[in-house]
C-alpha cells in the first residue's frame, strides 16, 4: 500500500471533523493543474495541518482525481468540500490564489479545478493526533507521497495511523488485500454471491467524476462530447450487487445509457455495442440507433479503467432483451 500525506488548511480538517455523516470528501486544488497520480485507488491519504499545528490530524481512504468546474464539485460534494457554501470555496481557492500569486476567479467565473476525492474519512480528536513523518519536510507546500508504506523505514510510522483511518488493527491495517485488482467480483456463490474485493470502490459522487476523467469527457459508444448530457452508467448495478467502480461503469450520453439500463442496448464482453431486435418491436421510430450496432466503444487509456469483460458478461445475460 502507499501513501500520501496532503497538507491542508486546520480550517478545512475542523469543519468536516464536525461533520461526521460525510463519507465523500474533496481534497480540492485551487487550479485544474497536473493529474495527481502519487497515489492508487484505495491507498491512504493522511491530513498534515499548516504551521503552526503541523499534526496528522485524519485521513481517508483515495478515490480518484477529476479536474472539474467548481460548480460540479460543489454539486458533488457539497460540504465535503470544507465548507459551508460555494461562495465560501471560492473565497478559500482566491485565498490560495493570492499566496501563489495568481489571478482570482473573475465574477461569474466556474473554473476547473483539482479533486482528490476521497471516501470514509476519520478525524483524530484533538489530543490524538500524530506528528508529521519524520522525513517530511517543512518546505513542502502539497505534501508527499510514500511507496509500500508495510515495509521498512515506514510501517512503525504508518501502521498505527493507518489502523484509526482503516478501522483495522495495527498489524492488519498495512496488508495488501490478495484479491487482483482487476477482478470487479469474486464470487463464492454458484453464479453471484455477495461482493468481494473492494478496495478499488469509489464513492457515489466520485464515480461520476472519476468515469469523465477515464473516458475524456467523452460518451463510450457514441463520442459524444457534450458534458451536461453525458451520464455515469453501472454496468453492474449498485442494487443488484455491483459496485462503484470504474471497471463496472461506462461513460454514456444519457439516451444511451437509459437503453443501457432497460436492456435495450448492450455491450459485449469483446466491446462492441449490441442493439435489441425488441427496441425496433417497441418503438418503431427508434431506427436512429441502428447504427450503434457493431459500434467499438471507445476506452479509457489505463487498462485498470477499462471495462470488466464479466461484468459486461453479466449485463449481456441478466438485462439485455435478445428478442
């Protein structure tokens, strides 16, 4: 497992200390920048306040980076982005801004902004927070990222920190869970048990956004680019014993993804696009869809992100009408 120790505002950890039914939060940067890639989905990222407190004060489990506007991480969000309104984000990112000297939003600006995203967070009490790692220097402005965290020089530091954030004991906290990470279910059932691995799952709100950044801002089957129509699908859905994670999603136009859901369209477990004979039955006028049939949908870059051949498999099966 790695980690990352995010250095943040006390203002930020104290108000969603106080708000302990969040379990999506925002770990914004004041810009869009560089794609944070230090850390994998289900690592740990740890809070360190600025000087003069300089203390680990919680931590979270990491959910992906999206770069989008402010407003959609407020809808998002919400409260889990440290504050209690919009406004007040704004005037914390023109705060930032100012210290780095760059422009302040504009009036009437929505700029693209930094998520880290991260799900089931813990905040430390006051008189149990933890010193900094001993290697963490003062000069660093964002923070720092730490490889295998279960192994020497780091575990002593990190297994007690990480058992409060995991809810695990300390000698378990750091252990790799054994399941591959590219298995979106294991199964002990004869056909779907209950869910296995999920240290790859991502929050609700986060799925959304993660599932725009993998695929581009752009709908798997059609290459649609237009972001308010543009839908997060569940290949295997949450209330059917899937879960939120990019390898059981698909980024779809939201017609499509209403087809996606009724069965009257599919994806394959070989990625091309299959339409229901039934569809035609249905609604005559729906011969606009024909030549989605055989379409390859597109993908995004890493293969971890990718589709799950048998989660595909699954919706091909159980909610794809053949006839």
């Amino acid at each position: 497992m790695k980690a990352y120790v995010g250095v943040t505002d006390k203002a930020w950890a104290d108000f969603l200390s106080e708000r302990s039914h969040l379990n999506e939060i925002n770990f914004w940067r004041p810009s869009s920048g560089s794609v944070f890639k230090r850390i994998e989905l289900g690592d740990l990222f740890l809070f360190k306040t600025h000087f003069p407190q300089n203390r680990i004060v919680g931590g979270a489990v990491f959910s992906g980076f999206a770069r989008v506007p402010l407003s959609e991480a407020w809808a998002t969000f919400g409260q889990g982005n440290g504050r209690d309104s919009v406004a007040e984000v704004r005037a914390a990112i023109n705060s930032y801004r100012a210290k780095n000297k760059m422009a302040a939003i504009r009036p009437g600006e929505d700029p693209l902004i930094g998520c880290i995203m991260l799900r089931d967070p813990v905040f430390f009490s006051e008189n149990a927070t933890f010193d900094p790692p001993p290697d963490f220097a003062k000069s660093l402005v964002q923070g720092k990222g730490y490889d295998d965290i279960g192994a020497a020089p780091h575990a002593d530091y990190f297994a007690p920190i990480a058992a409060q954030v995991l809810g695990r004991p300390a000698e378990k906290a750091l252990e790799e869970d054994p399941a591959d990470e590219t298995d979106t279910w294991r199964r002990s059932g004869p056909m779907f048990g209950e869910a296995g691995h999920t240290r790859r799952r991502l929050g609700q709100g986060a799925f959304k956004l993660a599932l725009l950044e993998a695929y581009e801002e752009s709908c798997a089957v059609t290459g649609q680019r237009v972001r308010p129509v543009l839908e997060a699908a569940h290949i295997h859905p949450v209330t059917r014993g899937g879960l939120h994670r990019l390898d059981n999603g698909l980024l779809l136009r939201s017609d499509v993804h209403r087809l996606f859901d009724l069965g009257y369209l599919t994806v394959s477990p070989d990625l091309t696009v299959r339409v229901s004979p039934r569809l035609y039955k249905d609604f005559p006028d729906a011969q606009q869809y024909a030549d989605l049939d055989g379409v390859r949908i597109r993908l995004p870059e890493r293969k971890a992100d990718q589709p799950s051949p048998e989660a595909l498999a699954w919706h091909q099966s159980e909610v794809f009408q053949e006839e």
